[in-house]
C-alpha cells in the first residue's frame, strides 16, 4: 500500500482495498505539513475544490478563488478561500503524496474496470500495456529558472494515467525506472515508449520485475539501428492493415523478425525476443498528397505472446499518452498557458487534470472538452462525480 494510504479504514469484504478507495478518502489521505495553529481550510477541502474547479475549466488561482466563491462545488468552507490562500497551501503540498494518493484511487478504478469488461479479442488482446512518456509545462518555472517537466504513465485499453512524477534535472532516462517504481505489479505487463527509452537499463529493469518491452529503435541507438536496417526483410511474409481517419489513409505493412535469428543480438539489445519493421504510407485524401516512413521495433514478447497485428497495434497505441494526455491538457486544460508557474503548483495541476480526464473516461466520455462545459454549467456536477468516484 503506498505511504499516503496506509491509514485509510479497513474496507468491506469481497473487494480489495485498492478497489474501495474512494476519490475523497484518496484525497484526504494526503498529509498536510502545515502547522495546526492558524490553519482555517483542511488540505482535503482545498484540494477538493482545486480538483472540481479544474473539472469546471478553471485555469489559475484567480480562478479557483472565484470557483471556491461561486461554484456549486459542495464543500462547507465558512467563508471562500484567497486565491493567496490557494497559492500559498498548494505551492508547498507533498505532491508527491497527492500523486501517490490518486494513483492508488486510479489503479483501483482500473482494475475495477477491468474486471468488469468483456473480453475484447483473443486472450493475448486482454494484456495490460503502459505507454511511458514525458511532458514539459512550459509555462512554469522552477528555481533554475527551467520549466517543471513530468513524466507519466498511461494504460492503453482505458485510456487512464496511472501515475505521475516530475522529472528531475531534465533526465527523462532516469524517471523512467523512478515512475514505473510507484506503481505495485507489473507482472506480465507491456511497456511501450519511444526511442529515447530504448536503452538496455530499461529492459533490463522490466525483465526483472517481470514485465515486458516494446520500444521503437532510432538513430539514437546507432549501432542496433544499424543491425535492423540490414537484416533481410525482404523475405519475411508481410502483414497488411488498412485505416482512415482525420482526412487520411493509411496503410501499415508489418513484418516481424525472431531475434534468435539474429547473431550477436544479446549484445545489442538484452531480453529481445521479436524485431519488427513498420511501414506507414499516409495519403492524404484532399491532395493526394503520399509521405511513407520506416519504423523499427523491438520487443521481449515472442511469437506465441503476441503476432504481428498485436505488437503492430501496440506501437501505435503509444501515441495515446501524446494524443489523449498530452495534447488535450495542452488544448483544453491550457496547461502551457497557465499563470500558475512557481513551486509545486504546476506538478499539482497537471495531476489535477489527468484525474479530470480519468473521471471522465470512466464516465464513458470521449469529449473532455464537452464534458469540462457540462461541469461548468451543470451545477453540481462536478462535485456530484468526485463524490461518487
């Protein structure tokens, strides 16, 4: 159980602990280092309306404030709290705590929601995959006067950030194991991240804690890179897949490699059970206008764990943090814009809004634009949804 949690009631039967976290005990697990005396607002109510007001579309502390005046947010309060108030409280919370608390909420819900799917496909489908990624709110600073980047962590299949941590001194590589260490069990579990990961630590690391690696191989990596592009895919029976989407077509031709085939290949990538070729020819229907890029893979899944389709499906899949995480925290939330810059605020709201995109995702919502404007005007529903969460 991690740290902020281990203090929670005990649950009911027939369900786990993780499973019966509630949103608001999550929340109120979060140990507050403020001195008692003087202390007017509890650390849970000033989160609670961060969170709901992040729900409703609010940007700043400015906004927050007016939200703790006006909103239909359900918290007794006594009075509304300053945006100084604000400012002040949650640019010094353990975020790391807040994060570790609404991952435990978040993995619950997940598995939850697991349990209670159907079966989508062949049993080889049913595999938890986590597509690994880093941000940069670029409007923030820190006292080195960089900006506050994080690296988080996203489960394909429901589309849920798992986890969160800042980047520390900009070593993405090095968040990589930090993150992945928060989370409980990654047995049988696939990791997905771009070629910046590729890197033998990594699937060192996953290997150990009994996980699995697909990770796209780049110039980055010279030397394997140049071992792929050599070996001959010619005469490897070829996959096709067909999609459309977003005014194009696009043809993916897959063909996968054993490793063992490959002399030499403990040396240049450990734990490495299939290599894969991508070609994506993209023809954009206004123009004809035809682009065509060669992406190579490799992965510890053999051939009996996962075919063509699948690994194909997966590499793909990773775009998903960018597209679904990413760029909606960026359009939607305004995140880069944000006034909020200094302390742990920008860490603080970034968390705020991926459990607003994971509300809404287990809500069934794919629009988290419409979904923001329904919590704005809808009266309470914001604090409706945290309450039932």
């Amino acid at each position: 159980m991690l740290p902020a949690l281990a203090d929670l009631p005990n649950r009911p039967g027939g369900l786990s602990e993780a499973e019966t976290i509630t949103l608001l005990a999550a929340l109120a697990a979060v140990p507050d280092r403020r001195r008692p005396r003087g202390r007017r607002y509890s650390l849970q109510a000033l989160l609670l309306l961060a969170l709901t007001g992040v729900m409703a579309g609010a940007r700043s502390w400015t906004a927050l404030a007016q939200w703790a005046r006006e909103g239909q947010h359900r918290v007794s309060l006594g009075g509304a709290p300053s945006l100084w108030t604000f400012r002040r409280v949650l640019c010094a919370v353990d975020v790391a705590a807040v994060e570790a608390a609404l991952s435990a909420w978040v993995l619950g819900r997940r598995q939850t929601a697991a349990c209670a799917q159907a079966p989508v496909g062949p049993r080889a489908a049913e595999r938890v995959v986590l597509a690994c990624d880093g941000k940069t709110a670029r409007g923030s600073r820190t006292r080195t006067g960089t900006a506050t980047a994080l690296f988080a962590v996203f489960e394909h299949r429901h589309r849920l950030v798992l986890t969160q941590r800042a980047i520390e001194r900009g070593n993405e590589i090095a968040a990589f194991a930090a993150t992945l260490d928060t989370l409980p069990d990654l047995h049988g579990v696939l990791i997905t991240a771009d070629a910046l990961h590729t890197q033998r630590e990594h699937a060192t690391y996953l290997h150990d804690r009994g996980a699995h690696h697909l990770f796209t191989v780049k110039r980055n990596r010279p030397t394997f890179y140049a071992a792929l592009t050599r070996l001959p895919w010619s005469a490897v029976d070829r996959q096709l897949s067909r999609q459309s989407g977003h005014g194009r077509a696009e043809t993916r031709s897959i063909a996968v490699l054993a490793a063992a085939s490959v002399p030499g290949i403990d040396e240049l990538f450990p734990h490495a059970a299939q290599l894969m070729r991508v070609i994506r020819t993209r023809t954009e229907i206004a123009t004809g206008k035809r682009t065509r890029e060669m992406v190579y893979a490799v992965t510890s899944l053999d051939h009996r764990q996962a075919d063509p389709g699948l690994l194909s499906s997966w590499l793909q899949g990773q775009w998903g943090i960018e597209n679904r995480v990413h760029h909606v925290r960026d359009v939607t939330h305004g995140e880069d814009a944000s006034r909020i810059r200094t302390g742990t605020g920008p860490q603080l709201m970034a968390a705020l809004r991926n459990t607003d995109l994971n509300l809404a995702r287990l809500r069934g919502e794919t629009n988290i634009a419409a979904s923001q404007r329904h919590n704005a005007w809808a009266g309470s529903a914001a604090a409706d949804t945290v309450n039932a969460a």
